[in-house]
C-alpha cells in the first residue's frame, strides 16, 4: 500500500477532494476493454481467476494496481450494455452525467432513511418524485419513494394495496397480521405479467396461488374480455380481489396492457390499481409515446424503473402513488431514527420504504433529466423503438425466423421453426460462450423463443443487420 489509511478516507477538503480525483481517474482507465458484449472466458476459468484473488490481503497494496487488477479481472471479463451485441436484458447502457453523480453519491453518503442523515437530498427525492407523479397525470397529493428495482417497487406497491384493503374492514394488517378471510384475497394480473408479482404475493403472506393470471391474446395485451370473465368467476367463488396489476411494457413483449379499462374494472370492484410501467414508463417522457399510456393517470401506484429506459445504473426505480396520505399505512416509529416529534418539514422517508438505510439514487436521475433534458432523452427512446421496428421487419424478411409478435416497445421476440427447444437453447449458449452475443432466451406459451432487446440509441441499423445474421449462421452451423 503506498499510501496510510488516512489518506483513504473521504473529506471535502483540498487533499480529500484530489486524493478522491486521482483515484477516479484510474478506476475510469481500468474500465478500458476490447470491443464485444463479453470476452470468451469460460466459467471455470473465469472462477479460477477471480478466486485466485486474495480478497483480504493481510497488508494492502496500491490502489492504482487494485484498480488495474478489476479492469483485467472483472470489467474485462464483464458484459458491456453499451455493445451493439449485448441484446439480452433490460440491461442499459448508462450516461455520464448519472455515472459521475453515483461518485459524488457514494463520496457524500447520504442515507434517505432519515431528515438528519439527508436533509437536503430528501427534498430532491421528494421533489422528484413530486415531478414524476405529475408526469404520470397523478392528481395533487400524489408521491412517491426510491426503491432498488422494479421488483421492490411492486412489493412496496402490493404490501401498501394489501394494507389499505385491511383497513377498508378495520384490520391493521402490518400490526396485527392477516385477517381469516384474507385467504380469499385475490391479485389479477395478465400471463404475461412480471414475477415479482408473484414474488409479492408469496412475500406478503396471500402465497403464491394468491395470483390469478388473465390469459392475453396474441399480442401479448391482456385480453379485456378475459379479465371481465375471470373477476366474474372470482365473484361467485366468493374470492376477494384486493389488487389488479396492469403491465406496462411486458417484460419480454414489450407490450402495454388496456391501462384504462383495466383501471376502470379495479375501480368498479374496489381493487387497487398498480401499473407496473417498469419497463414503458419512461415514454412519458415522450410527446409520441406518451400516448401508449393512456389511462395510467388511473392508477393508484405505479412502478416506473429509472435504471431500464431512463439509462441510469442500477440501482434506480420509482414507486409513485395516488395518495401519498397512504404511506402511513407502513409507518413504524422508531425511538432513534423517526420519532415523529420533529420540527414540521423534517421528513424522514424510512415511513415510506421496506429499507432503513438507502442510497441517494434520486441525485444521478435528476443530474441526468437536468444535463439532458426532456427532449434529448425522448428522442433516445424514439430512436429505440424505431431501431425495434426495423429488427421486426429484419426479422420478419428472415425465412429461418419466425417473429412471434409485431414489436411493441424494445423487444423482438422471435422463434425458430422447425427447431426444438434445446437447439434454441444451444444457439444462444454458443453465441453467449464465444463471446460473439448476449441473446436473450425465453417461452412464450410453452414455445422457447430468442429475443433481441434494444437499449442503446447508437446501435445502427447496419448492428442489427449483423445480429440477425448471427443468429442465421448460428442456426445453419
Ligand atoms: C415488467 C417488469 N416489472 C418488473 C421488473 C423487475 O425489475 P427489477 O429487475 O428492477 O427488479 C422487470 C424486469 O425486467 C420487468 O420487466
């Protein structure tokens, strides 16, 4: 180590603020790596040489070598979202202005549980949040509160549903548990809904089985016929249903279910309403898109994912709701973080969150909506969809290829005919193997389907041109 501990620890003075500057420089350089989506390592040597490293030395050594050691061990070896070939996931590449401000996040620290630990970043959360209700149409009172994913946002959504209809009949549900006849409590969501979904029920205590699918129609949309027939036969079972979910963007369609008459049936029956805009809400940023959501301005919560289309690393994702009122219904008070006996205005947002401790995600999407503006970014998403478009058409001029659904946001889900699922699944472990493409795999009904999901705006279409050739040699070695 050339250096004493002292010099690691961050400050804000003079020597604080360039040892940090020195370092970052670095860690930028190591991030250097050859082009591709990943290097062509396999497991066993990419275990080997990852364990081979001594992750607790008994003396430490140079930072700079440190650094250089992750830059040939681990980026090196990592995927990079920002290849042309790296098409598997809702795996974005990032931007700068967001990447720079996780520095400052992670040099400043703040921690959103309290007021005392974050003063002024609880104000950009909220404000943001403030700011992204309004941009999904939600009336005057609505907020919302950081979560680290999509899936953590749609537990927060269903544990806050599943509280507010305990106190519709007067149970405490967090207090006292679930009532007896919770185990006719019901969540409707569509087939094509995320698992998270299911994740919450199980979580929650309704279990699993607690999620009644709608079946979709071809195009992957909830089917609304279906949802009348399946509430009616909740209804005479004598089942409850506490929540609808609608999709906004299914996870590998892309697709945005009906939101307004699925709304209108939540509303009609006395459910909540959660939207999972996980993957589609970012086209609100969009004056062209932002009419694929009609009907969102509906809902009573909302999970908008800031680390999907919004390219923010991970962790970023958004829970908005309808009545911010409603949050007290997590509430707990705490002797030493949230006592409830502040001076007015120092809010502590532990009352809205499943964590206590919590980053400070809010600061690098406001530094990136900020650097970049409304329109920039709607024109990167508009470029997305348009490139999708072009894959579709790629896809469907392809005699080996059989395109599975007209592309709806930034997927192409597409099938082989003629192949069963384990040549499918060789084709895509071959090209993830060798290094040459980061393909998704997936079902959709019982068939095993490849998918290409489009997040970044300088793929070309000539990138796209040569994924589908790909996979086209693929299929023929
Ligand atoms: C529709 C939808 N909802 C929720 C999630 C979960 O998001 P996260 O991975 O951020 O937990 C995903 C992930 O792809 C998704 O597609």
């Amino acid at each position: 180590m050339d250096a004493s501990w002292q010099d690691f620890v961050v400050t804000f003075d003079d020597q604080g603020l360039a040892n940090l500057s020195s370092s970052a420089s670095q860690a930028i350089q190591s991030l250097s790596r050859p082009r591709g989506p990943r290097s062509n390592i396999t497991p066993q040597q990419l275990h080997d040489l990852i364990w081979s490293i001594d992750v607790c030395p008994e003396e430490g050594i140079a930072l700079s070598l440190v650094l250089d050691e992750l830059g040939s061990t681990v980026w090196s070896n990592g995927v990079a979202p920002s290849d042309p070939a790296c098409v598997a996931h809702l795996h974005p590449p990032t931007l700068i202005p967001s990447v720079v401000t996780e520095l400052a996040i992670a040099a400043s620290n703040q921690s959103m549980d309290s007021w005392d630990q974050a003063p002024a970043a609880t104000e950009v959360e909220l404000h943001l949040m403030n700011w992204l209700a309004r941009l999904a149409g939600l009336p005057a009172g609505a907020s919302g509160i950081m979560t680290s994913g999509g899936t953590a946002s749609n537990v927060l959504a269903l544990t806050l549903a599943r509280s507010w209809i305990g106190s519709t009949i007067g149970v405490d549900v967090l207090k006292t548990g679930l009532p007896e006849n919770a185990r006719s409590w019901r969540i409707v969501c569509s087939d094509q809904a995320h698992f998270s979904v299911q994740r919450a029920a199980a979580q929650l205590g309704l279990g699993r089985d607690a999620v009644v699918t709608v079946a979709t129609l071809e195009s992957g949309l909830m089917s609304v016929d279906a949802l009348d027939t399946t509430l009616d036969q909740l209804a005479r079972d004598g089942q409850r249903v506490i929540a609808i979910v609608a999709t906004a963007g299914t996870t590998d369609l892309g697709v945005i279910d009906p939101l307004a008459e699925i709304g209108e049936r939540a509303h009609s029956i006395g459910a909540w309403f959660h939207v999972d805009a996980a993957v589609a809400g970012a086209f609100l940023l969009s004056d062209r898109l932002k009419s694929r959501l009609s009907g969102i301005e509906r809902a009573d919560s909302i999970t908008i994912d800031f680390h999907k289309l919004w390219w923010q690393p991970f962790n970023a994702s958004a829970l908005v709701i309808r009545d911010a009122d409603q949050f007290d219904l997590l509430r707990v008070k705490s002797n030493y973080l949230d006592r409830g006996d502040e001076i007015e205005g120092m809010i502590n947002l532990v009352g809205r969150s499943l964590d206590t401790s919590r980053r400070f995600d809010a600061a690098k999407v406001v530094a990136t909506l900020r650097t970049l503006g409304r329109h920039s970014l709607a024109q990167m998403l508009e470029v997305v969809v348009e490139l999708t478009q072009y894959a579709g058409r790629a896809i469907a001029a392809e005699p080996a290829l059989r395109l599975v659904a007209p592309p709806a946001s930034v997927m192409c889900v597409f099938e082989i005919p003629g192949l069963g699922a384990d040549t499918v699944r060789d084709i895509q472990q071959r090209l993830l193997a060798s290094g040459e493409m980061v393909l998704g795999r997936t079902e959709i009904r019982g068939q095993a389907a490849l998918k290409f999901t489009f997040m970044n705006p300088l793929t070309t279409r000539a990138d796209v041109d040569c994924l589908v050739a790909m996979v086209v040699r693929e299929i023929t070695a």
